[in-house]
C-alpha cells in the first residue's frame, strides 16, 4: 500500500464558498484536537491566505503538505470549476502515488456517484446529507466526522513512522549486504591471488623436475639417431657391388608397385561410387539436424460438460436472513490457454427478461429507467471475472493492436480478479483472445451482463431481497433496505470464492466493477430490445461498469446499478472484467 510522504502533516478541506459555514462548524468541533496537538495538527483551508499571498501558489503548497483531504461535497462543490478542475485531481492523484487519504462529507443532495470521488470513502451514508439532519444529529455527524478525521491522521502518522523504520532497517540491512559483498569480493580475490601463485610456483616446480629427465631423453635420442646414421652408412658400403646387378629388377619392381598403386586407387574410387549410389557418405561426419521451430499449442475449447455447484440465497425469516443452499447442474465449457490456465465459460439459454428496476426498489437510481423487455440470444458467459493468471497469459500473445501491461493489479494473486485495467485494455484482451481461438470474444453488452447477473429473478440481487458478505466481497459496514451488516474486507478476494447464482455464475455482485461494451446513456429510452450492445449516441468517451467492487456499499451493487468511467482509465484498483463468446453471431468487437 503507497503511503503518504513523510513531510504530508496536515489536513486539507477542499469546499465550495457557498459552504463556507460548514468549514467553521468543522473546525469548532475539532477545536479540542486542534489545541492538543498544536503544530502537529492543521486544518487548513483557502481563508489562511494572507492578503497579498500569491493564492494559487499558496493552494498547490497547502495540497502537497496534505495527508488527508477532507472534501465537503455539494452541488455548488461539483459545480465548481477550480475544485473539480484543480483541487480535487491533484488530491486523486496524490491519493494514488502518495497514498493521501481522500474522505467525503455529503453536505446536500449531489450526483457525486457520477463522479471519482464516489470511489473513496464517505464518512456519512450518500443519502444521509448534512443539510437534512436535524440540528442535535447535526452535531453528532460533525463529532464522528472530526473523529475520523483525527483517526486517518493517526493512522497515517502511525504507518508512516513504520514505514521509515521499514525504510531504515532496509537501508541497514543492504548495508550490512553490500560490506559483507565487498569483504566476499576482497576475500574472493585475495584466494584468487594465492591460486595463481600456488599455481605458477607449482608449474616452476615441475619444470625443474623435469629439466632432466628431458636432457636425458634428449641424449638418447641424439644416440639413437648417431647408431643409425652409421647402420646406414655400413650397408651403403656393403651393398655397392650388387646394384648394377639389381638394375633391372629394380626397375621391374618399379613398375609391379605402380600397379599395385593404381589397383588401389581404383578400389578406392570403386568403393566411394558404390557408397554413393546407397546414399551414404563417404566421410566419416554427421550433418547437424534441422531445428524443429518451436510454437505454442493452438487454445482449444473442451465442453460442453455439466457442472454441479450449490447455489445459495437469502430468505427473510423473524429472526434474520438466514443462507439457504440448494444444488444446481449448469453446462459450462473450457477454454484452455496454456497448461494450468483454463477460462470456463457458462451457457446462458435464450430468453426475455425485464430490463432496470421498478420505482419502489431502494436505493434505485434515475439512470435505471425505464423498465423495458429485452429478448436475448443465447451466449457464454465467463463464470468468474478474469483473473491475474489469465490475463498474464493472454497478455503474453502478440498484440493484436496495442501492447498490455502483464501485470497492472495492485492486490497481486493469480486466482484473484486482474484489476486496474482500462476499457480499451479489456477490448484488447478480447481481440487476443478472438484472433488465437477463432472465437467470437468481447466484452458483454448491458443487457447480456444484467440478464446472466439476474438469473431470473426480479429482486435488487440474485441472492433475493439483500445482499450478505458470506454471498460476495463488498463494503459490509452498511446494510442493504433491513438486510445485515457484516464484513468490510478491504480488497479484492480470489474469484469463485462464494456461491454462485442460480446459473452458475460467480462474483457478479461486488469484487470488482465489470466494464460493458456500451457506451454510456442518461436513461433507456431508444435502448435495444435485442441485447446488443448500445453503441451508438450517448457520451462515446464514457463506457458502462456493472456489479460494484469490494469498496463499495451494497446498494451499489444491486443487479440494475449502473455506473461509467472513461475508456482509457486504469488506475482503480477496482475495476476488472468478465467476457462473453457469442458460439454462432458475429464478434461484436469493432
């Protein structure tokens, strides 16, 4: 986890000027934290600037000196083109390589859920402003808003003492690391030194042995070669009178030897031919094998197979929501892309459903509506969203037009969901897969998604009327409609960890965002009816993302929650995938 640099003290609040009050009743209720601390802990805020100050230098500083950033969100907030132009990208961004933390205050009613600070945290529920509270839990909110406030700063501060005595020890350690390396070297060359001595004396040694026993030898041979030079001149002399006798036969015998010569080249010519005419070689050498070029084994599709899993749901009882479990067989087919990397894809059958929520649902968005009918055809669903593993594998394959980072997930795990990836990330990936299988992949439209997380139901979620963390990973501080509270774990867990719904698909609610291949849409009027992705019209620069994450509340990660982020980002640490085959219909990828 990035953490705040150490010379980040103090506290900035980032408001509209309408909300200027607000900013005092903060700092009236911090009072007591503000003169324990002293210099240890500021609230700043743009009336600290003298007159006269250079203010937009003044601001730049006051944000890199920031370790937390309090943000009071309104409607005038939002509508503010230096905060949402200035401020709050260089808090996000100092939140993202410094590790500042970035909490939010609803001050009135806002579509910060359009916007990136959605993402982070919020002190008070989003529905449950400042300005519609009355005056006695107005100040309750304050004093729970100054005390986390005070918490993150400890925290912080705690993590960051931590941090540099990590950072300490680390240089200590590579110290201790780099002296013992330079003795090991010094130690090293000094043995090398003493061997090259060793071994040059040691060779100085055996040519002084040896120098006699050469001379020696030396000696006999010069002996050898004296008694035959001799030998030689006692048969010159004896054999004299004989030669004008062997003249002739000398001669003869001449002859007889170039004939014997010339068979024997014959043979040899003979032979080579022969060995020829049976392909062999007439060298005693073996020609070098041709290399077999090495290429990595076409991915193939195994199914389909039944797969039985066990189902579970919510039931409302008296005494709570207790998790119901029943069994259920899908068909499910297996992509294999590479040894120990497989993608299972669910059968989703064809079918009709009713497309948004009804009016009455909590927590129901504007941006949810109408409800219309979509008929479907039938298609393959990834039962989990893709992971680490495969997307490194695929990221491995050649480009099929841009190139992808192996490995862009801030929480690391191959069974985990790959996160941080842009939308033009996740076409890429699909492209890859389309080309090196011969399939049909791309990202699911809005309707395919809604319709596989639905699974047939109409309630908010597949599991029924609420949502529980034994069912998914999200942010279980806050309970959904009279639902249960539970666990708020923080991060992204390995997917296929919880029950699936009732046709075998897994983390379809929380974990992380799923992007769409649509383009986004205020509202469903003119959507089709047919299920295909709604490309045209709309902001073409913004993308569709269902299913809510492991940061966010359950009510955002109902089954018609809807939400968008610009095609090229892919810095959260909540947003991954999930793709779809289309078996028999054309790629939907552009």
């Amino acid at each position: 986890m990035l953490q705040p640099a150490p010379e980040r003290r103090h506290v900035f609040i980032s408001y509209s000027h309408a909300d200027r009050g607000w900013v005092e009743r903060i700092r009236q209720v911090m009072a007591p934290l503000l003169m324990q601390q002293g210099k240890d802990l500021q609230l700043w805020d743009d009336s600290q600037i003298e007159p006269g100050d250079r203010w937009l230098e003044e601001i730049e500083a006051a944000l890199a000196n920031a370790r937390v950033a309090l943000l009071l969100v309104s409607a005038e907030f939002l509508a503010s083109e230096f905060v949402m132009g200035r401020e709050v990208p260089a808090l996000l961004r100092a939140a993202e390589a410094e590790g500042v933390r970035v909490l939010w205050v609803p001050l009135s009613a806002s579509l910060v859920r359009h916007t990136a600070i959605h993402a982070y945290q919020a002190l008070l529920p989003p529905e449950q402003t400042l300005d519609a509270l009355d005056p006695h839990q107005q100040r309750l909110a304050l004093v729970r808003i100054a005390e986390a406030v005070h918490k993150a700063l400890e925290q912080a501060e705690a993590l960051a003492q931590r941090q540099e005595l990590e950072r300490r020890q680390e240089q200590q350690r590579r110290e201790r690391q780099a002296s013992a390396a330079a003795q090991r070297q010094q130690a090293e060359e000094e043995a090398r030194q003493r061997q090259t001595e060793q071994r040059a004396a040691q060779a100085a040694e055996r040519q002084r042995r040896q120098r006699p026993q050469q001379q020696a030898a030396a000696e006999r041979q010069r002996l050898l070669d004296a008694r035959a030079e001799r030998r030689r001149l006692l048969i010159d002399r004896a054999m004299g009178p004989l030669r004008a006798w062997r003249g002739g036969l000398q001669g003869s015998l001449s002859r007889r030897q170039v004939l014997v010569a010339g068979a024997g080249s014959l043979a040899g010519i003979a032979a080579s031919q022969f060995a020829q005419r049976l392909g062999q070689p007439t060298a005693h050498r073996q020609e070098p094998p041709t290399p077999t070029p090495r290429t990595r084994p076409p991915v193939n599709l195994q199914g389909p197979q039944p797969l039985r899993l066990s189902q579970g749901w919510l039931e409302g009882e008296a005494k709570g929501w207790p998790l119901r479990r029943r069994p259920i067989e899908v068909l499910a087919y297996s992509e294999i892309l590479a040894t120990g990397v497989t993608l299972r894809m669910i059968a989703i059958r064809a079918g009709d459903f009713i497309m948004g929520s009804p009016a009455d649902e909590p927590e129901r968005q504007d941006d949810e509506g109408p409800q219309h009918r979509v008929k479907l055809e039938g298609f393959l669903l990834g039962q989990t969203p893709i992971t680490q593993a495969q997307w490194r594998e695929v990221a491995s394959w050649p480009p099929a037009g841009r190139a992808l980072n192996a490995n862009p997930s801030a929480f690391k795990g191959a069974d985990r969901p790959v996160e941080r990836v842009s939308w033009d990330d996740a076409m890429e990936f699909c492209r890859r897969l389309s080309r090196d299988t011969g399939r049909s992949y791309t990202l699911p439209s809005e309707a395919q998604w809604e319709y596989a997380c639905r699974a047939g139901t109409t309630t908010p979620f597949a599991f029924g009327e609420t949502l529980a963390t034994e069912l998914a990973n999200y942010n279980g501080n806050d309970a959904y409609a009279n639902g249960p509270k539970g666990l708020n774990r923080g991060h992204t867990t390995p997917v296929g960890m919880f029950p699936p719904n009732a046709w075998g698909l897994q983390d379809m609610h929380g974990n992380v965002w799923e992007w769409c291949l649509d383009s986004w849409h205020d509202r469903y009027e003119g959507a089709p009816a047919d299920g295909t992705a709604w490309v045209s019209g709309g902001d073409q620069d913004q993308r569709l993302l269902r299913g809510g994450s492991w940061l966010n509340l359950p009510g955002v990660c109902r089954s018609a929650n809807r939400h968008r982020y610009g095609a090229v980002f892919h810095h959260f640490v909540n947003v991954g995938l999930r793709v779809v085959c289309l078996p028999q219909g054309p790629s939907l990828n552009p």
